[in-house]
C-alpha cells in the first residue's frame, strides 16, 4: 500500500490507496502554526498515523505546489507553503527513516489521471491545471517527467503564442514575467474578462486563448491525451470549442488531441502523490 500527502498552502491532506487504487484511509489537517520545524513535525506525524493505521511499511509519496531543486534539495516556489527554500526532503526522510518521492502538484494531478482517471491507457499525458494559477504536468507511460530543472510541464510560465495586437505585451506575472499563459487562463484572469465584457465573451476569448496555448504543446510534445483540471475545467467551452480551434495553429492538418476534464477532481493530487511509487 502507498500514502499519498498532498500539501497545500494551507492544510495537509492524505491517502492511503491499496494495491487497486482503493482508499484505504483519507485525512486532512491544517498547519496550527506555519513555523517550518512545526509544519514538519505535523507532516511526519500524519503519515507516521496512517501508517500506524494502513500499513506499517507503506510507501510515501508528496506531492506539492513548487519543486525540489535537484542540485540544493531546497524547496523552490512552494510560496504559500511553510516549506519553502528548505531541505524538506531530507528532513522528513530523517523523521521517518525511509526515503520519500517527491513531485509537484501538477505532475501528481497528471499522474493520477494518467494512471486511473480520464487519461487513463493514454502512453503520453498532459495535464493542464487552469484554477487560481496555471500548472501542468507530463507523464509518459505512468511515469512523471521532472527535467532537469524539475520545471517540467511549466507552461503557465511561458508567453501567451500568436499574440494578437490586442494582447501585447500582457499584464505582469507574479514571477516578474509579461505575458505568462496564467495571467490569461487562470479563474481570476477570466473573471476580469467576465466583468468587462459578460460571462459569453470572456469564455469565448478564453477558448480562443487555451486553444493557442494547447496547441503549443500539442506541437512540441504531441501528447496522446490533454486533461484539464482545477476550478475552470467546469466550463464545458474547453471541450467543445477549443477542439475545433486547434487547427488554426497545429502544425498538422487534422490534429485530433482528445481534451477531456479530470474525473479525480481535488483528489487528484494525493492520489497521484501516491502513485509516485508502484503498486
Ligand atoms: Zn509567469
């Protein structure tokens, strides 16, 4: 069996799933205090009961927004976490004397929906989290790309393509950036559209927008299946109207990409930490 902790900004969540991708256990809690050395007792705590509970050799698996950088094993770009810029995978494979997997939210929410979700039996998986910000993730035959970097998947981060005039340069990212997909394709970028120009439009330009923005992926990765996951995944626009608007930009004549909604939904991000380790 496997624990899966999914760590967020403010609370910490766990599974533990069987050998069939059951729920054996399920449980969250929320930092009492966000001082690092407390957040990781608490951390360590929870999975150390699950397993007290589940399985006394369980594996564990984390996943969380950021990454860990491979060269200084610091946590990186986990902002809103109490775990950020510090040494959290060594720490806690310490408390718990045994090693941890670790993978960004993303990535675990692809795995998830790769391994038994909407994208499941599909070889090469992209998993795009359009919510508060923009994520995605890949996986290629159940197994998460990290990269180098660990940034894999990143494409929140890169430029909105085929800008028209209109849209040039875009508005400012938090990462310090113009023009990041995520101040485009996020709840609160429609939103903004929605309060300008009513909820029809700013979901029309939205299409428009994600279509320009799949099909980047589409010509550098040509993934077999595109799940969409987070808040915005609910608007049945991305299924119905991206699909046709990606001919205009792919670099094929019929492209055919299946885009389909997470089936998982919030729980995919602990189910996949889980998975980060085989059944
Ligand atoms: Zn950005």
């Amino acid at each position: 069996m496997r624990v899966g902790v999914d760590v967020g900004g403010t609370k910490i969540a766990v599974v533990v799933l069987d050998a069939g991708g059951a729920e054996r256990l399920r449980r969250r809690v929320e930092y009492p205090s966000r001082e690092y050395a407390a957040a990781l007792d608490l951390l360590a705590e929870q999975i150390l009961v699950a397993q007290k509970e589940a399985c006394a050799d369980c594996s564990v698996g984390i996943g969380m927004p950021g990454f860990i950088d491979p060269q200084s094993g610091l946590v990186e770009n986990a902002y809103n976490t109490p775990y950020n810029k510090r040494p959290l995978k060594k720490d806690l494979e310490e408390k718990l004397r045994q090693e941890v997997r670790f993978a960004n939210d993303a990535n675990c929410f692809a795995l998830s929906e790769a391994c038994d979700g909407a994208a499941r039996g599909a070889r090469v998986v992209f998993g795009a989290i359009l919510g508060t910000g923009v994520g995605g993730g890949i996986v290629v035959e159940r197994r998460v790309i990290d990269g180098l970097h660990g940034i894999a998947g990143e494409w929140g981060h890169t430029p909105l393509p085929w800008m028209t005039d209109e849209e040039h340069p875009g508005p400012r990212c938090n990462c310090g950036r113009l023009g990041c997909i995520e101040q485009f394709l996020s709840g609160p970028a429609k939103n903004r559209e929605r309060d300008a120009l009513g909820e029809d439009a700013a979901l029309t330009r939205f299409a428009d927008r994600l279509a320009r923005a799949f099909s980047m992926v589409i010509n550098i990765l040509d993934p077999d299946t595109i799940v969409v996951g987070g808040g915005m995944s609910k608007h049945d626009e991305i299924y119905t109207q991206v699909p046709p608007l990606l001919q205009r930009h792919v670099y094929h004549r019929n492209p055919r990409t299946p885009i389909v909604r997470a089936v998982h939904g919030d729980a995919s991000g602990v189910r996949g930490a889980a998975m980060l380790w085989p059944a």
